[in-house]
C-alpha cells in the first residue's frame, strides 16, 4: 500500500522504520519541512516529503501528531478521496493540549477527532508506549506478543488498520466502533499496561468511562514527580507498572 504519515516523533517514527518492511511505499512528513527529517527515521525506506505530498496518491494515512493540532490538518485533507483509510494515535492530556470542553465533559476522543477532520477516522497505535513500540515488536505467533487495540467504523478501515497493526509486531484486538474507543483512551485498563490479546479481551470491558480522566492524570503526576526535570531518569519497566497499578483495579 501507499502509506503517508504525518508526524515523526516517537510513534511516527517507529511506523516509519517497521512499515516499509512490509512492502509498503512510505512517505512522512513533519510541519517543519522534510529536510529536517532525521535520517534515523528514513533508514528502512521511508522518504521524507512535505505534508501535501503524503496525503496526495494515498491508500492510508496515518495521523501521529499531537491531539490539539489535529483541526489544523482538516484543510490538508480537503481533496483526499472519502475511501482513504486514515487512521489517529494520538491521545488527549489537557496538561500538554491545553483543554477541550467537548472531551472535559465526556466526548469520546475519537468522535472529536472525526468530528473535527469532517471524515470517518480508524483509531490506533495509541494504547502502546512509544518505547513498548520502538523495542517490544514480535514476529506473529510469538506467544508473548503484546496486543493493541484498534477502532473504526468502517469494516475497510478496520481491516487494513488490523493488518498494519500485526505488521508492525503486534497482535491487533477489534475493540469495535469509534463510540467504543473511549476503552483504550488514557486511564483504561488496556492503555499503555503492554498486555497479551487475551488479556485485553478479560479486561476491555473493565473500564469505567468517568474514572478515566482522574486515572490519567493520577499517572501524569506520578511521573512527573518521579521525572523530577528528567524524563530519561523514567525507564519504561516504571512507566508499565504504574499503569497497570493505577489502570487495572
């Protein structure tokens, strides 16, 4: 597939290391040009192109930009055919994208999304650690895989999200529509706890949807207060184990 991707932070640049091995055709790009690409991004074949040309020609598009930007891609979208499969990682914490009432008040962050692009969305690589993501990627079939779900409303979106998904070494769990995805939105049990396909399924319909936000921020504070200035100090074993501690009771 052709496959563009907007955005090259830490989950956007592990998508563009694992999917060119794939045999897909990957563009990124970044808001501040592709000659800033870092070429540690490019090595597997992924081409660095301005973010008109990676939404142009596309079969999918990955968003992985921070959530309060995401109404300012609308307009870059504009002429992008409505079968396309574009496809959100981001999550919403009002400490970093300053706040949103829709969400304060309890809209699904994957509504908002959609509801802001104008257009159906697929939602995933957003319940994984960036680090779980960069090194935790195992073949298909490896008994300790971990799981990620996905949501969509489209079966299309759905499939080819699933596919991506697995291709990037990980199991994919279908956790239903964009309504539903307020399950693996921060402070779910399933979000960022690295857990098996099994697992997620036991756990999913756990969640307790008005618990959410204060779980989420419970975490913000503990790893502020762990960071103390210095996320490098924060090792992912730590970020795992608090989340499952604060997620999954």
């Amino acid at each position: 597939m052709k496959i563009g991707i907007l955005g090259v932070g830490h989950i956007g640049k592990t998508l563009a290391l694992t999917l060119p091995d794939s045999g897909h055709k990957v563009e990124v790009a970044n808001s501040r040009g592709p000659e800033t690409i870092e070429q540690a991004a490019l090595v597997t074949g992924a081409e660095p192109v301005t973010a008109e040309q990676a939404v142009k020609g596309k079969d999918v598009i990955i968003l992985s930009i921070p959530f309060n930007r995401i109404p300012e891609i609308k307009p870059l979208l504009a002429e992008v055919p409505e079968d396309v499969t574009i496809i959100d990682t981001s999550n919403y914490y009002p400490s970093r994208d300053n706040n949103i009432p829709a969400i304060d008040e309890g809209q699904v962050e994957s509504l908002w999304v959609s509801e802001q692009l104008g257009r159906p969305i697929a939602k995933a690589w957003n319940a994984i650690g960036y680090i779980s993501f960069e090194e935790s990627g195992k073949p298909a079939g490896s008994s300790d895989r971990i799981a990620i779900p996905i949501a969509a409303d489209r079966d299309q979106d759905r499939k080819i999200t699933m596919q991506l998904v697995d291709e990037t070494g990980f199991d994919a769990f279908d956790a239903g529509s964009l309504a539903d995805s307020w399950r693996q939105q921060p402070g779910s049990p399933v979000y960022c706890t690295d857990l098996s396909l099994h697992e997620i399924e036991e756990l999913i319909d756990t969640a307790e949807k008005e618990r959410l936000p204060k779980r989420r921020d419970l975490a913000v504070a503990a790893v502020a207060e762990r960071a103390d200035g210095e996320m490098s100090s924060v090792d992912n074993k730590f970020l795992v184990g608090l989340n499952r501690v604060l997620y999954i009771m």
